[in-house]
C-alpha cells in the first residue's frame, strides 16, 4: 500500500495538497478550542476586574512594564523567526529551517527566563496569591488580582514550554532534510501554535501590566 | 505546490510594526485618557493580533474556512462573555 | 472490483488482516479504534450502572439503611461522573462516529488517525485518574463540582476526578477535530454537503459543539483544582470572587454538552427511520440544518441551570425564552421522522424499535425540558426528582436508546455477524418497560416535593420509589441481555451479508466486515442519501461496479 504513495504522504490522502490541507485545518480547529480555553480566563478577568477595579489597578501597579515591554518585543521577534522557519520550508531551505527555528527557541527561552525573574520578585515580596500573601496597602481584594495574573501568565507559559519541547523534536528532523516544500506541515502547524500563543500575550501585556498606569480610583 | 509564499519583507514590515505598536501601547498608558485608556489599549491589541494572523499565520490568503474557523471561534467568545455579562449587569436592576 | 483473500481462500477484511494484541494496541484503522472504544466504553457504562444500583436500592425506602449519607453522596456523585463524561459523551461519536463517517463519506480512514488512536489512550487515562479517585473513596460534591463546596469544603477526591474529567476532555476534542476534518476534506468525489447522510451531518453539529465548548470547562476545572490544591481563591466570595462565575462558565460546556449525548443519537435515529421506512427522509435539509441549529442554539440558554442562584433576574429570563427556541429545531426532527414513516413501509426490526422507543421517550423528556425552562415551574421543582426524571428521559430514554438501536442497525457491518432477531427484540422492549417503569415515578415524586440527592424521604413517597427501583432492575436485566447476545454472536452468530437491511448508503456498499481500507475502489457519488423510493433511482452505485441490494437477508439464526 504504502510503497505506491510518494515519501511523506500518508495512505488514506490521496494527495500532498489534501494531507496538507487536512493539516492546516485541524490545527486551525484546534486553535479555536485554545480561544475558547483562553477565553474563560479572559471573561473570569472581566467579570472580576469590573468588581473590583482599585485592587486591579493595584495589583497592576506592581508589575514591571519595563519587564514586560521586553518580554513582549521578545516574543513578537520569535514570531519573525518562526515565519522565517516556515518561509524557509516552504522554499526548500532545510538547514535555514532548523536554524530559525532554534532561534525561535532560544527568543522563547529568553522570554521564560526574564518571566521567572518576575515570578520570583513577585513571590519574595508576598504577592503570590493563597494563605501567605501580603498585601499592605489600603485596597481590598488585591490578591484577587495575582489569582488571576498567576494564572494566565502561568497557563501561558505552560503553553510556550510545551511548544518548546515540541520544538526539540523538530529541529534535529529538520535538520536531517525531513521537511520538503511539498511535506512540511509540522513546520507550518507548530507556526500556527507558536503565533497563536503570541497572540495571547499580545493581548496578556496591557490588560495586566498596563491597566493602573493612570488610574486613579 | 499551489500554497502561497509570503515574501521576507512583508514578513520584517509587520515585525517592526509590532514592535512600534507595542511602543505605542505603552506610551498611551501613561496619558490619563479616562475610561478610554482601557478602549485604546484593546483596540492596539486588537490591531496587532490581526496582523499577526492575516500575515504570520497566513490568513489574508488562506481558505474561506479557515477564515470562517478564525471568526466563528471568536463569535462564541463573544457569547460567552455577552451573556455572563447579561447577568452581572442587570443583577442591580432590582436594587 | 476485487477481493483480497487469505492463503486459504477467505475473504480478508480489517478483523482478520492482521493478529495479536499489539496489532490492536498499535492499530490506526478508525475501525479498529471503535472496537476498542467500544470494550471501554461497556467498562464505564457498567461501573456507572453500579452506582445506579446502589442509588435504587438505598431509596427503596425510606429510611437510609443501606449506606450512610456521605456513601450515598458519592454514588450519585460518581454514577454520574461515570456515565456523562465516561459513557454518554464519547459513546456514540467515538464507537459509530469512528467507524462510520469514514466509511460513509467513502474515505480509508479518518483524516487523524494517529491522533484517533491517541484520544482512545487518553481516554483511557483519563478513566484511570477518575477510578482511581473512585477507589481511594470516591467524590461527593455531585457531578457539577459546584464551588464554594468542591474548591473548600469537601473531603473527597476531588483533584484527582477532576483531572480525570479535564483529561477525557482532551479525549474528545481530538475526536471532534478529526470528525470536522474528515468530513470537510476527505469526502468521496461527488459526495456534496447535501448528499450526505445525516448521521453525519449530526456528528459534524456534535463535533462543533466539543470544540467550543470542551475548553471552557477543561479551563474551568484548572481553576477549581487550583484553588483547591494551592488555596488560590479564584471563585472565594471572601476575596472579591463569586462562586456563581463558576457556574456560568461550567455551563457553558456542560449545557452544550446535552447535545453532545443527544445529537449524535439523533443523527443515528435519521438513518434508522430512513432504512426501515424504506422512504426518503422528509424534509432532509431541516433536519440536517436542525442539527447546526441545535449545535448553536445550544450555546445560548445556560443560564437556565441557575434561575434559582443569584443570577439577575433579567438574564434568567433572557435564558428562559432561548431556551425554548431550542425546542423549535428540536421538534422539526420528531415531525420530520413521523412524517417519514407516513405511508412508509414500516418494518419492526431491532434497530427500528429503538428509534421508536427514541421518539417516544426523547418527545417526553424535551417537553418536560421546555416546562423546567419555564421560569416559575423552574422555582418549584428546582432540584426535585423531577428534573432527575427529564434528564434521564432524554439522556436515557433519547442518547441510549438511539446508541443501542445503532448498535443493533451496525453491528452485522462492524462484526460481519448477526445476532439472535427475537432476544433482540425482547431485550429491546424489556429496556422500554423497564425505562418508563424507572422513570416516569420521578416525574410524580419531583412534582409532590421530593428533592434530588436526598438518601432519606418521608414515607409517603415509598410506592413511587419502590416502583422505580423495581423499573431499574428490569432496566438493568435489559440491558444485561444485548451483551450477552452480542458477546455470542461474535462466534456463533449467522454470517452477515453485505448489506442485511437492505439499506442504502456507502457504508453497506462495502464487505461486512468491511476491508482494511474500507473500499476497494472509492466511489463516485452520484446520487442523494436515502434514494429508497422507485421514482428516485439513485443509489445504483453502478458507477463503481456495485448493485445496491434491496433484497433484505434473512435474519433467522439457522447455525449455532
């Protein structure tokens, strides 16, 4: 069965243009299940951050915009060079494929790293939320804040560091000429993850960091 | 192959576009625009995921369906936050 | 056309190409994978139904004398952990929606189907978390998981259950992506949206619903877990949270989730009408559209699980009218099927006793389902037997009934073996009797006042509950019997041939069982589903060397 189909194309599609289409698509379906995922976060953030608007703006107060700023541009440039990878795959390039791609990893691990910085000042000073937060300003129901900055900073950096391990699998294959322009849908599939989670962060910065800037109830 | 190629540079376009807008939602946050802070912020972030899916994620020249999969998942995020809404600001009706 | 045959001359087909355990624990043939979900789906069903047995004979009377209250707790808890998230939701999509929608759009295989084999592991996983949690002691916070009682209060395996359901989660929504793939890209040439069965259409609306739901409560339950594992108080009122906003958002999933069990029963129930009607199903496009609808409509109304908690009363009564809309789709399918079999030649097998038992009993529970939508009915049987008693008509009564009566329509294609026609129908009717017996006494007792999840009650309410636990013995005697004689026809049941029924559709256009790779040669369509009457010859299949046969076989068991 197999031998009659042409390398990288599995039996039940009949051809590249259906596999890849296939693929595409299920990653798209996927990712609307990661909106909706997202999503409760997002309408928990909501609903509490209309209850309680002082604490968010105080909680908020203590983030580091200077860290997150970076982090941001960070993860924007990881975008770039994961595009790169998938133009390079899409144009044959398979060395080029692998290389951007450890950048890509490299800019991912760079993000991790100055977040655990961030989760470690938050948690010398007390802020992470359960029986030993502290909080001493005058604002109630602060630590509800850090709940929810905890959880989807959390839940996002799970997500890059699932990417990550997947990206330790595709390099070396990259490396070794497993991706070929008409076969190179895991390349294009983890793009599609990789922005995806990009954009969660996109819209994680203002709503955390930024939102008590010019606040003043 | 029939997929399209999207060129190098309008891949470091959007880069730098990005990057600017991300500079531009941090500049905004220090000016004391009222309620409107949290509408411009949203709107910025709103304008820079697009471009991250119409131009990295190839969605200006994908299928129809993978559009239709784009906008139909944003739809129901829209139910879900519109009608637990619903609740939450009516709940004072009755005083 | 050819057939493959072994070296001594037998017909090979995907049971047989291949021996051993690990050419089933390895396999990637969707037919392969819905035996294999089907040995663990029987697992969970009866475990569930072992928390039901408990359930009756504790409330058979009054007094709790059986188990004690917090055991009690748990059964119920448990049986329907067991059954909604364990039996009902993978039941019919990822046992006949696995082996068939390949095998009905004239595909080899799904589009997935490593990640097909993977969502039967996970599933299994997941199962073992939730047994796990079930021998460490089980847990009592009753199926919802309602906080603030589930995150603070109570003293069960709370994590390790909800894990199990956050992971089973994963289960279905690598299903559901499969399904929507499948059926967008990998159609057989000619094979249009409408001209597809409507099995499938239900499985593509079923599918939708997964995929925007699922999510929503896997996040849900990270909260909860959360909160109760590191006292990270996200829905603690004591820190600005509302435990209400967990409900809101378990509901978002577990509403829709109604109509995860229930469409794909639907679907399954088109198909048996059509077939044994021998008539094209009346107004084919509504009920296809009523299944999207139902898939959409779904999302909106589930708020009306929380009329009586601090929700506003304005969004109670926004919820209240959608989810009466949901009755209209609801019942275009029940007219559509009666209209079918007007003037149809009706024929009673199995499969057809089934679909009308569905008809009957899902009719019953989505009326009473409009009268709980209501809101001032809502107020006073909130948290009675009768609600108890409406779900169960429609997951019972509706998602089983058509499981078992697709069971029955498909078995001779997935085994290649027919079963004994007068057990079949004994049971059949045995699960009917037994069904009413079990359930319609709780429409009664919630009326008159008696609460759910109660293991006492007073007195006067022991003859309704007597004859609910004497409903649920001959329930479960029903049930019982289908597994014996399935079990028995696996070796000694008469050969199947191709196309038993008579029916139409691709699937019966192939061997039974059917090849590795389904067919032969994939066909081109060229005609609609269900071409039953003479006045629309479609479905001659010529165009790929095959009759469709309309010649039923005969069903009596002559060997064995």
């Amino acid at each position: 069965m197999a031998d009659t189909h042409a390398p990288g194309l599995q039996h039940h599609f009949d051809s590249y243009e259906q596999q890849q289409e296939a693929s595409f698509f299920g990653m798209w379906v996927f990712l609307a299940t990661e909106v909706l995922f997202f999503g409760g976060l997002f309408c928990v953030y909501l609903i509490y951050r209309t209850a309680n608007p002082v604490a968010f703006a105080a909680g908020s107060r203590e983030l580091d915009i200077l860290l997150g700023g970076i982090n941001t541009a960070v993860l924007i440039g990881s975008s770039l060079t994961m595009a790169l990878a998938v133009h390079a795959a899409q144009v044959g390039k398979h060395k080029m494929i692998a290389i951007w791609m450890a950048l890509t990893g490299i800019l991912g691990g760079t993000f991790l790293g100055i977040k655990a910085v961030e989760y470690s000042h938050k948690i010398h000073e007390g802020h992470f939320p359960g029986p030993h937060f502290v909080w001493h300003g005058p604002e109630v129901n602060v630590e509800m804040f850090f709940n929810i900055y905890f959880m989807m900073t959390g839940l996002h950096a799970l997500h890059m560091i699932i990417g990550m391990g997947i990206m330790l699998v595709l390099i070396p294959l990259a490396w070794k000429g497993r991706f070929t322009p008409d076969s190179h849908n895991y390349i294009e599939g983890f793009g599609l993850y990789w922005h995806f989670v990009d954009i969660v962060w996109i819209f994680l910065f203002p709503l955390l960091y930024l939102l008590g800037v010019t606040s003043h109830v | 192959m029939s997929e399209h190629v999207t060129s190098i540079t309008t891949y470091l376009v959007i880069f730098f576009a990005l990057l600017v807008l991300t500079g531009v939602t941090v500049g905004v946050a220090y000016v004391d625009l009222g309620p409107l802070n949290d509408v411009v912020a949203m709107a910025i972030a709103v304008f820079k995921a697009s471009l991250v899916v119409l131009f990295f994620m190839h969605v200006k020249n994908s299928r129809r369906m993978t559009k239709i999969t784009v906008v139909s998942s944003l739809f129901w995020l829209l139910i879900l936050f519109g009608l637990t809404l619903s609740d939450y600001w009516t709940r004072g009706f009755l005083g | 056309m050819s057939e493959s045959v072994d070296t001594f001359g037998r017909r090979l087909h995907y049971l047989n190409a291949d021996f051993g355990v690990k050419s089933w624990l390895l396999t990637r043939d969707h037919k392969r994978i819905a035996l294999l979900y089907l040995i663990s789906i029987t697992i969970f069903f009866a475990l569930g139904g072992l928390m039901a047995v408990g359930i009756r004979l504790e409330l058979a009377t009054p007094q709790g004398d059986l188990v004690q209250p917090d055991t009690y707790n748990r059964l119920f808890t448990m049986h329907g952990v067991l059954m909604i998230f364990f039996f009902l939701i993978p039941s019919i999509p990822a046992v006949l929606g696995n082996f068939l929608i390949p095998l009905m759009i004239g595909a080899k295989d799904l589009a997935f189907p490593k990640l097909n084999l993977a969502s039967w592991y996970i599933y299994n996983i997941a199962g073992f978390f939730t047994l796990w949690a079930v021998a460490q002691g089980g847990v009592d916070t009753g199926w919802t998981f309602y906080t603030p009682y589930s995150t603070t209060y109570s003293n069960s395996y709370v994590i390790a259950t909800a894990l199990g359901v956050f992971i089973s989660g994963f289960s279905s929504i690598l299903t559901a992506v499969n399904f929507i793939v499948t059926i967008h890209r990998m159609r057989a040439p000619g094979l249009t949206w409408f001209r597809l069965p409507l099995f499938i259409w239900a499985h593509y609306a079923t599918s939708l619903v997964i995929i925007l739901g699922t999510p929503v409560i896997a996040v849900t339950i990270l909260m909860v877990a959360a909160e109760r594992l590191l006292h990270i108080g996200i829905f603690d009122p004591a820190l600005g949270g509302d435990p209400v906003l967990f409900q809101h958002l378990f509901w978002f999933y577990s509403h829709p989730a109604v109509y995860i069990m229930i469409l794909p029963s639907m679907g399954v129930v088109s198909e048996l009408i059509a077939a044994f009607t021998r008539k094209r199903i009346f107004g084919y496009k509504f009920i296809a559209g009523a299944s999207v609808a139902i898939a959409v409509l779904g999302f909106l109304v589930w708020g009306h699980h929380m009329f009586l908690s601090s929700q506003s009363v304005y969004a109670g009564m926004v919820f209240s009218v959608l989810s009466m809309l949901v009755a209209v789709p609801s019942a275009i399918k029940v007219f559509n099927w009666i209209a079918t079999m007007y003037k149809g030649s009706v024929s009673w097998d199995t499969p057809m006793l089934y679909a009308m038992g569905f008809i009957g009993l899902f009719t019953i529970g989505g009326l009473t389902g409009v009268m709980l939508a209501t809101l001032g009915i809502d107020i006073h049987v909130h948290d009675t037997y009768f609600v108890v008693a409406h779900f169960h008509y429609v997951m019972v009564g509706g998602a089983i009934m058509g499981y078992l009566g697709g069971l029955h329509f498909w078995w001779p294609k997935m085994t290649g073996r027919l079963y004994p026609v007068f057990w079949s129908k004994f049971a059949a009717i045995i699960i009917f009797v037994g069904f009413n017996l079990t359930f319609f006494p709780q429409f009664l007792l919630g009326y008159l006042g008696m609460p759910r999840r109660y293991h006492v009650y007073p007195a006067d309410f022991q003859v309704l509950n007597v004859m609910s636990s004497a409903g649920a013995t001959v329930l479960g005697v029903g049930y019982l019997i289908p597994l014996v004689y399935f079990v028995w026809s696996m070796r000694y049941g008469k050969r199947a041939d191709r196309n038993p029924w008579g029916a139409i559709g691709l699937e019966w256009n192939t061997g039974s069982p059917p090849p590795q790779h389904n067919f032969h040669e994939i066909p081109t369509v060229d005609w609609d589903a269900y071409g039953y009457l003479p006045d629309t010859p479609a479905g001659t299949g010529e165009s790929w060397g095959i009759a469709v046969p309309t010649q039923r076989q005969d069903r009596t068991q002559d060997d064995g």
